[in-house]
C-alpha cells in the first residue's frame, strides 16, 4: 500500500514500542494499548452509562437516570430488521441512485465514498424526511465528515458557527419528526429514531434527540472513510477487484445480509477494518473509579485507545503494515482478541452488522456496477488523521450497463 502520512498516530506508535502498552501522556491522560485490558477498563468505566440529561429536560423538571442500554435494546429489533434482504436491498439502490449523480465526470472519490455511504444511511436513522429537512441533515454529517478528514487545526470562528448551526438544525428537524411521529401526525416508520418515540414518556425529548444526533454523528464519519479506503485498496490489487467482482455478481444485493454469502470480500472488508478501521484514536473520560489488572484510573482523568495500533501490532498480528485478507481465511486465528474494529465494548458500534453489510454492497456497487477509471499518478498515501482517508485519490465514474 501506499506510504502513510502520520501525526500523533506515529508518535504514540513510537511510544508504544519503547514503554508498553501501558504509559502515561500527560499527568490526566493514560494510554492503554492492550486489547483485552482496554476492553476491561471501558466494561468497568461504561457499566452503568446514562443518557445525559439536556437543559430543555432539567427545565421540564425530568430527571433521573436514563441507561444508554434501554435505548440500545430498544434498537436492536430495528437494527435486525433494518439488516433484512429488503432492507439492505433498497439500502442498495440507493447508493446505486447517490453514485448515478455523481456518475460522467472526474470526482473526489473520497468525497464520493462517504455521500454514497453516509446519504444512504440517513433514512436508517430518520426516514421520511422532506427535502428541507434531508438537506440539513445531509450538510451536517458533510460538515462532520470533512472536521473528522481535515488535518488537525484549531477552527476559525466561521467555521465553528457553520458546525453549530448544522447540528442545531439537525437537532430541530428530528426534534420536529420525533414530536410528529408522537402527536399521530406523521407515520411511525422502520427506522432507528421510532423507537425512542414509545420511550419519550421517559426519555424527554432532548434526550430522545441527543440519541438521535448521537447516531448521526457515528455515521458522520467511519463509513466513508472505510468505503474510500476501500476504493484505494482494490485500485492498488487489481486481481483482488477481479474476483471480488466476480463473486459479487452472482449474488443479489439482497443477499448480502447472509453470513457467510461473499466470503472472499468479507475477508477483504475484514482486512481494510484492520487496516484502517475509524477512528484511529479513542479518549474517554473516567467516570468512576476505575481499576484493573494493577492500573487505576480516577474520577476526572482521562484514557486513550487506539484501534489502530491495536491492529498494527507486530506482537499480534503477523506482517501487520501490509494489506493480506488471506490472513483472514478460516483456521488461521487472525484477530483472536485483538481485532475491534466497531470499538471496545460496551460502547461498541449499535450498528455493527449493519454497517458491514453496507461495506460490503459498496464492494458490489465499485465493481460491478460502475467502472472507476482512476486519475493519472501516483497512488495516493493514506493521511492518518481522526480517521484514515486517501488524500488527493480522484477518478471518473461511470456506470457500467
């Protein structure tokens, strides 16, 4: 693959080969490099995790805790749905639509991977929006996606403006549907926001819109990311995009939801997770007295894990800077333990699955369904940034017929 570009990925990489995987940052912040004893420290950190309580609640006199895992279980049985053969179809033809846009001309293919990607996914958060409100929500996941692509820089007063106002009216629009959905003046529909409207009597409706926006946010960034990394992999392995190709024609979008129906570009999605899997770096603030294996941590200090250098580890993983999905084939015990690519538990991904399967219809979508002819030069690095994005990577799409 192309060389990366690195910052303070590359520093804690340094760090991490000299003093562990356990050492301090600075005198509040500990880095914890180790899967299973992150892992551990997130389990006794999140135990008992609550959805805040926003001012608009305080002020309506709500209180009281709210557990983050009600909400999560109220979403499983939609996420299950949602990761359907119908679903994941028609999840499918959007993306085919989103790319049909895009399609006659050279584009950004970093760009285009996280519209196809992202857009696609907005109506599993909040479906049946009115153009108004699916531009707003659009434009801030845009705006989520270029801070979280950007190289790192304090943001000038215009550009904190447009990110506040973006996610103000995202908040207001799903504040307004969620209201609607309650009130019996819109549809309740299959989507991740329906469930929290049985849960309003309890949850207050900021909280209901924080878990909403909090979904929006997840999405903002990681899919695109991955799915541009995606499109720089099979440009560098051609014979990979061949078979790739060849394996998902013969299968209907549908089908993609089935364990175990595309096993080669599973591996191939598998090994660009371990690659790159989003975000490369994780803070989190100690909530409770933590400790663990001989490391405690205190209330107001702060841990840093990196899925990154977890699946860079040469004491883990074998040959682990070099693109192989073949270390994925059965028995050959790639990732025992080491492998996270949705994050640590219990603040995994909600939408793991989900997610996956997207990775893998966009595998479909680049090689069957469009031809990507990639701009002259070089192959472009991978700038390590809050998440791994092909830096100038260009090509013109068209769809094949």
């Amino acid at each position: 693959m192309p060389p990366e570009q690195a910052g303070p990925v590359e520093q804690l990489r340094r760090r991490h080969a000299a003093e562990g995987d356990v050492f301090r940052i600075d005198a509040a912040t500990t880095a914890i490099l180790d899967p299973d004893l992150a892992t551990a420290v997130n389990c006794a950190n999140f135990a008992e995790q609550d959805v805040a309580d926003p001012l608009g609640d305080l002020l309506a006199g709500r209180r009281g805790p709210a557990p983050w895992q009600r909400v999560r279980a109220a979403w499983q049985p939609v996420l299950r749905q949602l990761s359907g053969p119908d679903t994941v179809a028609a999840l499918y033809r959007r993306m085919v639509d989103l790319a049909a846009e895009r399609a006659g001309r050279e584009v950004d293919l970093t760009a285009f991977a996280h519209e196809v990607c992202t857009y696609a996914l907005l109506p599993v958060v909040v479906a049946g929006l009115g153009p108004r409100g699916l531009a707003r929500l659009r434009r801030d996941v845009r705006i989520g996606f270029t801070e979280l692509s950007a190289v790192p820089a304090a943001p000038g007063r215009a550009a904190r403006l447009r990110t506040t106002w973006a996610e103000v009216a995202t908040g207001l629009t799903v504040r307004a549907e969620l209201r609607a959905r309650a009130a019996g003046r819109r549809p309740r529909r299959p989507d991740l926001a329906d469930p929290l409207v049985d849960l309003l009597p309890d949850l207050g409706y900021g909280r209901a819109v924080d878990a909403v926006t909090a979904l929006l946010t997840a999405i903002a960034g990681p899919p695109g990311a991955v799915a541009a990394c995606l499109l720089l992999a099979l440009r560098q392995h051609p014979q990979w995009a061949d078979r790739i190709g060849a394996e998902l024609a013969r299968l209907e979008p549908g089908a993609l939801h089935r364990p175990g129906a595309a096993p080669l570009t599973h591996r191939f999605v598998k090994e660009a997770l371990r690659m790159w899997s989003p975000p490369l770096l994780l803070l989190r603030p100690v909530r409770v007295p933590v400790t663990v294996d001989g490391l405690s941590l205190a209330v107001g200090e702060r841990y840093l894990v990196s899925p990154y250098l977890m699946h860079h580890d040469a004491r883990r993983w074998e040959r682990p800077d070099e693109f192989d999905p073949d270390r994925w084939l059965p028995g050959s015990g790639a990732g025992a333990g080491a492998f996270v690519p949705f994050g640590l538990a219990p603040k995994s991904c909600v939408g793991a699955g989900l997610g996956l399967v997207q990775l893998l219809a966009f595998c479909r979508l680049a090689t069957t369904d469009l031809r990507i002819e990639p701009a002259p030069g070089p192959p472009p690095p991978v700038a390590l940034r809050a998440v791994a994005v092909p830096t100038t990577l260009r090509g013109t799409i068209t769809l094949t017929p």
